[in-house]
C-alpha cells in the first residue's frame, strides 16, 4: 500500500484513503530512481512469518519507539492523516508514539512480496 508522498521539503504527505500499489505503479516507478526514496509503502502484518514478531505482538516498534522517543507525539490530536491507522499493528501497540516513528521507517518489499502477474 502507498501511504505517502515524500514532498520536496523531505515532509510526509499522507495518501488518504492508502492506495494499492499494482504492477502497473511499479512499472511507472521504473527508471525514476528508487521508489522508497519518494514513496512511503506499507503491507500487512506477516505475524508469524516475520523476524520481528514476538508470538503477540511487532518487536520492530517498540524498538524503534526506545531508540527514538523523542520522534513522536505523545498525543493523539498531533497526529498526521494517516489512511492505514485504523488498521495499523504499530498503531495499535504503541499508538501514537508508532506515528511518529513511522515516518523514519523505509519498506523495501522483497520480490516475493510483489504482486504475481499472469498473462503472455
């Protein structure tokens, strides 16, 4: 999913609601330099099939919070429009601190990650 924009002043501009990124984006992002560079992506929780997550909860987040607390707010209200929160594990575990750690965070999707294409 594409959640945001990085503008030129290096500012977030959050995608509302987030869009789905297909072959079609990845192809147009082709030859543009590297997309995680302007793009903000993220993709569903894997669970039991990540490194980072603990049998309950992401071990990724909390890491990220203790290494960076001051990165983020502590208050719901200074929080950026985000199109995933409601469905966000870092969200949901860490509230608003994840939001602004978030921003810091660079998802590169592996191959295996992309969507399959069919066709001739």
């Amino acid at each position: 999913m594409l959640i945001a924009v990085l503008g030129e002043d290096g500012r977030l501009g959050y995608v509302r609601p987030a869009m789905p990124v297909d072959e079609q984006f990845i192809e147009a992002c082709t030859g543009h330099g590297d997309p995680e560079s302007r793009f903000r992506f993220a993709d569903t929780c894997a669970q039991d099939a990540c490194e980072h997550w603990s049998g309950r909860h992401c071990s990724l987040v909390g890491r990220l919070v203790g290494a960076r607390p001051e990165a983020g707010p502590e208050q719901a209200d200074d929080l950026p429009r985000c199109g995933i929160r409601a469905e966000c594990r870092w969200f949901a575990q860490d509230g608003p601190r994840a939001c602004g750690i978030c921003p810091l965070v660079v998802y590169r999707p592996t191959p295996s990650d992309r969507p399959q294409t069919t066709g001739t």
